[in-house]
C-alpha cells in the first residue's frame, strides 16, 4: 500500500513580470479565470486529488495570498446582514479548514527547485505533490487526481505529461520516454528546457508532481542549471533508476496562464461553460472574431 498524497506545495514567491502592470500590487496567482483567481483552481484540484494539508511557498509582495485563504469579518458580516447565503457558502467553501494551510516565504528568487526545497521542514518525510497554479489543467478528474490513481500503481514519483510542438520544448521540462503502459510512462531522464534539436522527445512536463521526500537530498546541494536557477528537473533527474519515476500523459485541456495568450484563452473557455455568460459571451465573440 503507497503512503497517501497527503500535502501539496505550492510555489508562488514568482515576481510576474509578463503580467505587469497588473502584477505590480496583485500577486500573479490572484488573477481571475472568470471570477475564480488561478490559485484558487490549484487548490480546488489539489483537494480533489484528496489533499490535506496546503502549503504556500510565498515571497514579498504577496501577502495577498494568505489574506485570500483567510476570513473576511466585514465582508462576510454584510453578506450575512443582507441574507446573501450563497455569497457567504462559497466563501466558506473555499478556504482550507483551520490549520490546514501553511505560508512560508522564499527569501530570493533562486528557482522552483529552491522554492520546493524551502518547504522540506512542513513536508517532513512523506511523499507530496506540487502544484504550479499557472499551468491551468481543465479536465474531470482533476489532473492531479489522474496522479494519484497513477501513483498507486507505480508508486515513487510521478510527473504531468502532455506532448508539444517540437518548438517549443525550450519552454519546459522535457522527458526522455522508456515503456510505455496506456497513459504512464516510465521515464528514463529528464532536462529544463532542451533546444528542439537537443530534446529527448516532445514530452514536457505540466507543473504537476507527485514526489517522493528523498528529493530534498538532491535539492539542498543547490547546484544551478538552466537560467542560473536550481532546477527541481535536476533534482529529479538524479533519482531515476534509485526510485520509480513515471510520467502520467494527463487526459484534460491545459491553458498556460503565464502567458497572455494562454490566460486568456482560458478566460474565454471556462466562460462559455458558465450557464450565467455563455450565450451573451458567445453573441460578442460571433461579432468581433
Ligand atoms: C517550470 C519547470 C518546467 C515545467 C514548467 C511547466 O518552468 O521548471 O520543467 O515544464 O514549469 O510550466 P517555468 O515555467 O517556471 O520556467
């Protein structure tokens, strides 16, 4: 029996800088899908997938993160004086219970590798999941979900796949593929961001991670990779062949939110699916597009 995903890192402290300048005071992970900000998602998935306990690997300038997942008296007071309940509903259906959710900060921006290895002291020696709340995955089950059951077949670690266009592996982590066995993978090697033609395959990784706590060994010898950055895809590559490693090719709609376009298109998908939107949404897009 595989010990539960029982935690989930989220790495947050990034600066936004594609967003500016809406991220200069809004933290990117605040910005709205629809009515929903991207972080909100990444939780929503995150329980789903059975997740207990959420910790928040946060930087300066984002205190607006945890003032998200707490409670708002006066707000949530007017709501309630005004008979508002479904208001008042979601916002209790949306923070973590008590207790549930831990805000660390990483002091530099020394890559997601680092941002990962700064939550090793709340993860403790269990395997846990990361989550990167600008890569929107829309699929039911969540993806993360998809890890788990994934997860408890193989057992080890497991990473998000979808395939790309050649051009663009310089964007991700790419993995070099071994057997195959429907929609898991085993994975034989890793790298950030190959040039196309250096690129083991077209198989990148989605911002989802299922990983054992024995990568902190390899995170906190803080070696730079690509960028300059300590890479969490170097880390992990050192433990393929100790433990099992797999790539689960995910079955969903992915939207990269770090980029504008990505972000928006997402706004406009998850828009036609709202009963409340879609048709007027759809009458405009018929007239401009
Ligand atoms: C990070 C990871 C990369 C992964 C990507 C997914 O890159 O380092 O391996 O494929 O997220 O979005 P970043 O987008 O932070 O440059």
């Amino acid at each position: 029996m595989s010990k539960p995903i029982r935690k989930v890192v989220f790495p947050v402290a990034g600066l936004g800088t594609r967003f500016l300048p809406a991220t200069k005071s809004v933290p990117k992970e605040l910005l709205p899908v629809v009515d929903r900000p991207l972080i909100q998602y990444a939780v929503d998935e995150a329980k789903e997938a059975g997740i207990e306990h959420f910790i928040f690997v946060t930087g300066r300038g984002k205190t607006a993160i945890a003032d998200y997942f707490d409670h708002a008296y006066e707000l949530e007071q007017t709501l309630a004086s005004k008979g508002n309940t479904d208001a008042l509903k979601m916002l209790t259906d949306m923070r973590p219970p008590a207790g549930a959710a831990s805000f660390l900060r990483q002091q530099e921006p020394a890559g997601l590798g680092h941002a990962v290895w700064c939550a090793r002291d709340l993860v403790g020696n269990e395997p846990f999941a990361v989550i990167l709340a600008d890569e929107l995955l829309k699929s039911s089950p969540g993806c993360l979900a998809q890890m788990v059951e994934a997860y408890n077949e193989t057992q080890g670690n497991v990473v998000g796949l979808l395939d790309v266009p050649p051009e663009h592996t310089d964007r991700y982590g790419v993995i070099k593929p071994g057997t195959r066995n429907g929609k898991i993978i085993e994975i034989e090697d890793m790298v950030e961001k190959p040039k196309p033609e250096d690129a083991p395959s077209t198989l990148v990784m989605v911002g989802r991670y299922i990983l054992q706590p024995t990568i902190f060994d390899h995170l906190s010898r803080q070696d730079r990779g690509a960028g300059g950055e300590i890479q969490l895809t170097d880390a992990m590559a050192r433990l393929i062949g100790k433990e099992p490693f797999h790539g689960l090719e995910f079955d969903g709609v992915r939207f990269d939110c770090g980029n504008k376009v990505g972000f928006m298109a997402a706004n406009v998908a998850y828009a036609l699916e709202r009963d409340d939107m879609a048709d007027e949404l759809r009458d405009f897009l018929r007239t401009v597009v």
